[in-house]
C-alpha cells in the first residue's frame, strides 16, 4: 500500500529516511536509484527532504513582498515566479504533490498575471485532506495557504475554489475557538496568521496595513513545521526585517509631509470656510498613502487626495449645501472655464468650489506633461463635469420626487458615486503613458465601471437606513419599491452582496489578465486597490465614521516602527 505513494524519482514523499526504510522492507529498483543519487550528490550526509527548491523560494518571494520590500528584488522575483511557473507547466510533483506548495504558488502566480488553472487544487479537497497525515495532525500552516488560495477566484466557473473557501474558513474558524492561550511560540505564531486570513479578506487588505501588520508580527526565529521542524532565512530573516522597518518609516516620512502640504492647499482655497462640507482630508490621503506607497508616486497621492476632498466638498454642496441655481451656475462655470469668478459666481460658496476646481484641473494637466508628454486638462474636466451632470440629476430627481427605475439609477448612480476624480486623473501619475486610444478603450470604461458599481452598492446597502429617514432613494429602497410585495431589505442586501462580488472578481480578471489588454498593469492595478478602500471601509459601517479608520490612518502615516520594540 505504501507504494503508492511512491513520486517518479523513485522517493516517498521526497524523503530519504521514509524511502531508505521501504527500502530495507521491500527492494525496489526507484528506491535505490532515489538514494544512491542522494549519496552521490551529498556523501555522507543528505537533507530531511529532497527536492526541496520550490517552496523555500515561494517562501522567500511572500516574504519580502508581504513586508514591503519588493521592490528592491524586482530580479529575484521575477526569476523565482517564472522558474515556479516552469515547474507548473511541466506538472513537477514537488509542487503538485504538497498542499501548502501547490496553494502558494497557485495564489502567488495567478495575483501575478500567470495562467494557472484551479483545477490543480482539485486533489485537497476536504474529505481528501481529513484522510491525509496533514488532516491527523491539523496542518494549520496548509489549510491557511489553501483558504489564502481559494480566495482568488476570477473566473464564473470556479466552484471547487467556492468550496474550498467554504470547508478552510469553517475548520479555522473552529480551531480559533478552540485554542487557548497557548505558550509554544510557533503555535502562537500560527494561530495569528490564522486569525489575519479571516479577519482581512485579500479584496479589503491595503498594502501598508498589512506591511505594518506583518511587521509588528514578525518573527525572525519562526519555523515551519514539514517533516520536522524546519527554519530557513526564507523564513525569519532579520537583515529583511531590518529593511523593511527602515523603509517603512522612511515612507512615512514623506506621507506626514504631504499630509501637511494639503493641509496648506486646504486652508488656500479657502475649502475649510465651507461649513456646510465634511472636513475629510486625513481619510482622502490615506486612502492613496495606503496603497499608491512608493515614494516616487508622490504626484499620484496628491492627485488622488485632492480630487477625493473636492468630491467629497462637492457631494455636500449638491446634497445639502447648494440651491440649484448654485449648482447650474457651478456646472457652467466648468464647462465655460477662463471666466472671472468675482462676476460669473452667483455666491460665496461657488466661487470658492469652482476656483478650487479649476485651479486643481489646470494643476494636474501642467504636472501631467513630465509624465505624459501632453496637457490633459480636457480630460480632467470631462471627468469632473460627468460627475457634476450626474450628481445634478440625482438633485433633481429629489427634488421632483421622481423614482427612477434600477438601471436607471445604477446609469446615472456609478458616475455620481464620484470616483472618477480621484482614480482616473491619477493613472498619468503612476508611469506608463496613456494615449488617447486606451483611455477611451471599453477595457478602461469596463474597468472604471466595475470598481465604481461595487463602490455605489456598498455605500447603498450602508447607508439605505439613513438615507431612508432623510427621504432618499438608493439602490436598495428602489429595488424594494420595483420589486413585488414579499421582496424585503434583507433580501435585496443579499442580492446586492452577491453583484458586488461578481463585479469585484470580474474586476480582478481583468486587472490580471495579460492577453487582450491595452491598459498597462501599473494602471489597473489602480482601480483594484480602490475597490480595496471601498471594501474596507464599508467592512463595518459608514466607512467615514468608524473609529477603526482613525486609528488606521495614524499606523499608516503618524505613529513610526520602533524596531527595538519588535
């Protein structure tokens, strides 16, 4: 029976002792060839496991990067995700044959743009893993990385990943509860890890939360249990830890001095003489800070933070600060431009948005020629009045107490929800120049789309209590008003839930996909970390009001890493 598990080299399970004991009970010409080859590659010494290449090096490439070191190891990265990816086309059975491996390379490859079918996780399925040696002993550390796994579906078709998720999440959730205080380290290490993979889902994670996470967690003494306990630099490594603190603050540096060069953008344009708007500019510049991290994308974050506190100033001012003479007079005003404000301004308060817009459009397109080789102010202001045009209708359908039809709302309601300011300008800042053809490309509108639909629907399904008491419609209270008698809050939340993670995961294929795409990766990978934003902040409540983002935006920007403390 045991022969079964016999790999092609001629080895059980990779292991020289587990083979040379079969051996001794039962000849067998791969056994020999499998051990005679150790000796003549090792002498009188051989390792507990061989091969053992793929996962130290998987191992090695998750760590500098969940630190947030990779760029300093471009090369090495990409060496070890093609060398990994050569491996899976050719089906090596050191990684196919091994929970933990097959799952972290899957989810490391595919994150990555590489083709990898789900289909290789068919074989650890739940009855498969209970009847195995890692179900007896609980394999804590495999069933992380096939939860982690399982997470990226992209595709339609993907039930086996559904289930997947379904039996892990369930198991570890059960021996969280189960576990108590315990004082062996590595079990203490593992049981952390566990609790991070069901507390911060991969769509809701944003890069510096989770670096600063995983730095405070790090344990250079760390091990992983395989055939016997096994520790490597892949592992803990305290040059990496080292590093990534240093840059980590050296970042942090640089965001609190941008924070206080919008502060004084703020006070200039007069923005906080606006009693009617809400002062959110530490959320706005956390949000870019969190994920658009690399110190050289500083025009990006200050693009993307000052559009998000202009959107955020002009949705009070159509919602509750504007008469809708202001708001005609404001939409043309953007679209007349060059106008003097002292005369064309019908009040105080338009003359305040609108010179704050148009001094920030003309910024960007100036900044935008370093980068792009071409003003893009036509642009910026197409952008804007789109959301302006949009956010006048949903005032006037208020105001005449019109009940729009759901497609009607959902056409007018992902523009309104006011994201194109703030990611579309910021993808001239991130690198690759964009021409005429991809910005007007369906791929670039599918992925704008998508990002803002999740975004309108999670705001909808958090704030429809609210919004109901103040007498306004939103997506849920419209499907209820157009649905039949029994259709309830409950079950629109239900239906709603479930587009947004179909547009969530269509989102995230394309972000992936490498055939068929003209807009460069850098630039999609904007619109994937603001759908992460979006999840995080309406993982509890309003987003806006939750004490847990104040204390977010200080471990991304204010409060350093004191690596004597770690």
């Amino acid at each position: 029976m045991v022969m079964k598990y016999q790999r092609k080299n001629g080895s059980l399970f990779n292991s020289p002792s587990a083979t040379a004991a079969t051996l001794s009970h039962r000849p067998n010409s791969g056994c020999l060839h499998y051990l005679t080859a150790l000796l003549d590659k090792f002498e009188n010494a051989v390792p507990t496991l061989h091969p053992f290449h793929v996962f130290p090096r998987l191992c090695m490439l998750e760590t500098v990067e969940s630190l947030g070191i990779g760029q300093h190891f471009r090369e090495e990265i990409t060496s070890v995700l093609d060398e990994t990816y050569r491996c899976w086309l050719q089906g090596e059975e050191e990684i196919f044959l091994d929970l933990p491996t097959c799952a972290l390379a899957f989810r490391i490859l595919r994150v990555n743009g590489y083709d990898v079918s789900s289909e290789a996780l068919a074989g650890f399925a739940e009855e498969h893993f209970f009847n195995s040696l890692g179900g007896y002993l609980k394999d804590l550390d495999a069933v992380v990385e096939l939860f982690r796994a399982s997470q990226m579906i992209i595709h339609p078709n993907e039930q086996l990943l559904e289930k997947h998720i379904s039996w892990t999440s369930h198991f570890l959730k059960q021996e969280l509860s189960n576990t108590s205080k315990c004082a062996y380290k590595h079990k203490q290490n593992i049981m952390q890890k566990v609790n991070d993979a069901l507390e911060f889902p991969h769509y809701a994670s944003l890069e510096r939360l989770v670096y600063r996470r995983n730095l405070v967690n790090y344990d250079v003494d760390d091990i992983r249990m395989l055939k016997s306990s096994y520790s490597s630099l892949s592992i803990g490594n305290k040059d990496f830890l080292r590093l990534a603190v240093e840059d980590f603050n050296a970042c942090q540096s640089i965001y609190r001095e941008e924070l206080k060069q919008l502060e004084r953008w703020v006070r200039e344009k007069r923005l906080d003489k606006l009693k009617f708007a809400r002062q959110k500019l530490a959320y706005c510049y956390f949000s870019a800070a969190a994920t658009l991290c690399s110190p050289e994308l500083s025009d990006a974050r200050l693009t993307w933070a000052k559009n998000g506190v202009l959107t955020t100033v002009v949705d009070d001012f159509f919602d509750v600060g504007g008469s809708e003479d202001e708001l005609l007079n404001l939409i043309q005003l953007v679209e007349k431009h060059d106008l003097d404000v002292s005369i064309d301004c019908c009040s105080e308060e338009v003359e305040i948005i609108y010179s704050a817009l148009d001094n920030t459009i003309s910024e960007i397109g100036e900044k935008a020629i370093a980068w792009q080789g071409r003003n893009i102010k036509t642009h910026v202001s197409e952008i804007w009045l789109d959301l302006l045009r949009s956010m006048l209708q949903e005032a006037q359908w208020s105001k005449e107490k019109a009940v729009p039809t759901v497609d009607e709302y959902m056409r007018n309601g992902y523009i309104s929800f006011a994201l194109g300011p703030i990611i579309l300008p910021a993808l001239y800042f991130v690198g690759p120049r964009l021409s005429e053809a991809v910005v007007k490309s369906g791929e670039y509108s599918l992925l704008f789309r998508h990002v803002s639909t999740c975004g309108r629907l999670l705001n909808d399904i958090h704030s429809f209590k609210r919004e109901s008491m103040e007498g306004k419609l939103n997506a849920v209270s419209l499907h209820i008003i157009h649905g039949t008698n029994s259709v309830t809050e409950d079950h629109v939340n239900q239906e709603l839930k479930h587009l947004i993670e179909e547009r969530r995961r269509e989102l995230h294929r394309l972000v992936l996909q490498k055939n068929d795409s003209i807009v460069p990766r850098q630039c999609k990978e904007i619109f994937w970390k603001m759908s992460k934003v979006l999840h995080l902040f309406y993982m509890k409540d309003d987003g806006f009001t939750s004490h847990e983002m104040a204390n977010a935006v200080n471990a991304v920007i204010h409060e350093p890493i004191l690596v004597d403390q770690l």
